[in-house]
C-alpha cells in the first residue's frame, strides 16, 4: 500500500494515513498533494486512485406497500371464455405444399377473447368481430402457438426471448396483420439481431423488409450495402426492386465509398 505526505498548514500529512480526522469538513478532506509529488505515483502515465465510500445513513426497513394488480388481474381473463364475448377458431386449413392452392383440413385451436381487450390492443383484429357474436371467427393463416402469443400480449403477457426468436417472422406476419404494434417491434428487434446479412440474401431480406416496413430491420441491411457495395454491385439482380429502394441502396454504397474514402 502506497503513502505519501504533503504539507498543511506548517504540518506533514501522511495520505493514506490515520489521524486525519480534524481535516474533515462537509466537502471531504482539505488536503492536496504537490504536482511534481504526483507524478511520482504515475503508472505509464496514469494515475491511479482507489475511492471507499460509507454511509453513514441508517437503513430503512422496507414497508410492505402492494403494486397495481391490473396486470395479473388482465392475465386471469386470458382465453377465459367465462369472461369473454368473441371466439376465434384458429388453424382450420394450411397449405398441403407451397405454392399450391390445394389445402388440407385440419382441427381448429379455439380461442376467447375480450372484444374491448382487442379494441385497445389489436384494432385490426376487434375489426373482424363484434361482442356477443355466437359464430367463431375463422383466423387462417396463422399458426394456433403464434396466435396464442399474440392474444396473451393483448392480455398484458410477455412473449418470452426464446418464442421471439423461434417465430420471429411468423410473429411479425400477425402482428402486423391485426394491429399489434409493440409486439411487431419486439419481433423485428430480434430477427435484425439474429439476421446474417449476406450478398446473397441481402435482397430478399430488403424486399420482406419493405413489405412489412420493417425501418430497423431495414437499417441494418442498408448498412451491409455500404460496407459491401463493391461485393453487391455486379453480383446482385435489381431487376425486381422497386425504383426508391434502388436509389436508398446507391445511396448506402455510395455513402461506404465516401467512409472509405476519409479513411484513408
């Protein structure tokens, strides 16, 4: 442990001494060291200090005061048809291959649900029904797992890491089809995450981008292009992009060059 002493007032003070008490005051200790002292202590020009802090505050016992129960309470309706108005019968047909009109019957997955809950959550979906209707509305197109997760983020829920990053896309196609905003965010957040942006499928991560105005997602694919104009250009069919995400893209690559440029 180091040490060290300046003078104070005609007296010798030792940092990091004992007895330093009288030189206390509301602002810490009055006491400073010389420059040319302190430059002693340097380590490759850096100097070093180690700060204890106390409190001399007496800890408070925690009163026991109960948060707002909304949220468990909203959680307790979930898919409880005692306490719901419409029904949705989800899953009834899928695809029985891709690009084929074909479809396969499948058992529908039943839901209930709080006409007003959906209003002020998913707009696009309280659209679709009225409170009281006695027929279940058929939703197809979307998994009965991702529907469910919707409709428990409707309630107050939390779709879990995992679960986002497992159906980030298929979240995303729901959401964005009933007017569920906040969680489409969440979505869009993980897939830019977990997304590799490559020259091979950069464009068609750019073209799903725009269709689903997917701004973050989006950024990120309009920074590869900077960074990569000169792997993209030549490489990569524009044929099939529409005209102002041509231009954002020569934007993008024109901007790296300019980065590249001032680099150097």
């Amino acid at each position: 442990k180091r040490t060290f002493q300046a003078k104070w007032d005609d007296k010798m003070i030792t940092f990091g001494g004992e007895g330093q008490e009288e030189y206390i005051n509301g602002w810490g200790k009055l006491i400073f060291a010389k420059r040319e002292t302190m430059l002693t202590y340097l380590d490759n020009g850096t100097l070093k200090l180690e700060v204890h802090l106390r409190t001399y505050k007496k800890a408070e016992p925690d009163s026991f005061v109960p948060s707002n129960s909304f949220c468990d309470n909203m959680l307790k309706g979930f898919n409880n048809e005692e306490m719901s108005d419409v029904t949705f019968e989800v899953g009834g047909e899928v695809e029985s291959a891709a690009n084929r009109r074909k479809r396969a019957k499948t058992t529908p997955t039943t839901f209930h649900a709080g006409h007003l809950i959906l209003k002020l959550n998913a707009p696009s979906l309280a659209d679709m029904c009225k409170p009281g209707d006695e027929a279940a509305v058929p939703i197809n197109g979307v998994e009965p797992e991702v529907f469910k997760m919707l409709l428990y983020f409707c309630y107050g829920g939390k779709v879990s890491e995992d679960e986002l990053e497992a159906n980030a896309k298929a979240i995303i196609e729901a959401a964005d089809r009933f007017g569920i905003v906040n969680l489409k965010l969440q979505a869009e957040a993980v897939l830019t995450k977990q997304t590799e942006v490559t020259v091979d499928n950069m464009l068609d991560n750019l073209l799903y981008a725009n269709s689903k105005n997917l701004a973050l997602f989006q950024e990120k694919i309009m920074d590869f292009a900077a960074e990569n104009g000169d792997k993209i250009v030549g490489n990569v069919s524009f044929s099939s992009v529409p005209s102002e995400l041509i231009s954002d893209i020569l934007t993008a690559v024109a901007r790296g060059k300019m980065s590249e440029g001032d680099a150097s």
